[in-house]
C-alpha cells in the first residue's frame, strides 16, 4: 500500500510537470525508460519481500530448494533486478547514454545466455527471452538517440 501510494504521488507530479511544460526529446526518452524502470523495480521489491510468489512466476517450486538454493536465487535474482533498475534509473536521470547501454548489455546477456540454455542444455523456451531481447533493443535505441544529439 505505501508503494502504492508513493508510486501514485510521484505519477501525479510527474503528470503535473507533463501538462505545464513543452513536450521535447527529453521528456520522450525519460518516459519511455521509465516504462520498463517500472517493471523492474517492482520484480526487485517482489524479490525482496515476497520471494516465494517472484521465484513461481519464473517457474522455480520455492519450497523444493535447498536453504542454500534458495538464498543463491534471492541473492542472484534480486541484485540482477536491482542493477538493471539502478542502471536505467542512473539514465533516466543524467540522460548519460551509457547507462542505458548497459541496460543493454544486461539484457542482451540475459538473452543470450537464454538461447544457450535451450540449446546447449535443452530447456525449454521460455517468454522471458522475448522480453529480454525487446528491453535490449528498446534501451539501445534510447541511448542511440540520446548520443545522437
């Protein structure tokens, strides 16, 4: 409730400096990097305080793991959330195209590192590979566009 709530605050402010000021480039890439900024920091929150519904969602049977199992993946799961989330926060507010780059990087890695799974160890695809590869592209194309000028 208390993210909700200062999740809406913030939107609200956000929202007010929208309609009084121009629309200029900006404000487009910082929008459109907050957008994916949001899904990400929440996967992070949902690492950190309720990790048996994150690691489902991923298909891991929480109670199954060993002890040691399962810190590895809150640890290993919440600070790739939480690097990705810091990174892209660390672009939206310098507007420095690197930190959107290494958005980037992060994702392509997870990507390709999801491609070696199914094929070198056979598991099975999995959505997250699409999504991996979109964030990629989508944070390239920002930082592109930001270096570009």
């Amino acid at each position: 409730l208390l993210f909700h709530l200062v999740g809406g605050y913030i939107g609200g402010l956000v929202f007010y400096k929208m309609i009084n000021k121009p629309v200029t480039k900006t404000l487009i890439v910082r929008f459109l990097a907050f957008i994916p900024f949001i899904i990400f920091s929440s996967s992070t929150v949902t690492w950190v305080f309720d990790p048996m519904l994150a690691s489902s969602s991923f298909g891991f049977d929480f109670q199954l793991l060993s002890d040691f199992g399962k810190n590895t993946l809150i640890r290993d799961m919440t600070a790739f959330f939480l690097g990705v989330s810091l990174f892209m926060l660390l672009g939206i507010i310098s507007l420095n195209p690197i930190w959107f780059f290494s958005v980037a990087i992060m994702m392509s890695c997870a990507f390709i590192f999801n491609l070696v799974a199914v094929y070198s160890y056979g598991t099975e695809h999995n959505s997250a590979s699409v999504f991996e590869i979109i964030i990629a592209i989508w944070y390239s194309i920002l930082g592109l566009w930001i270096k570009r000028t």
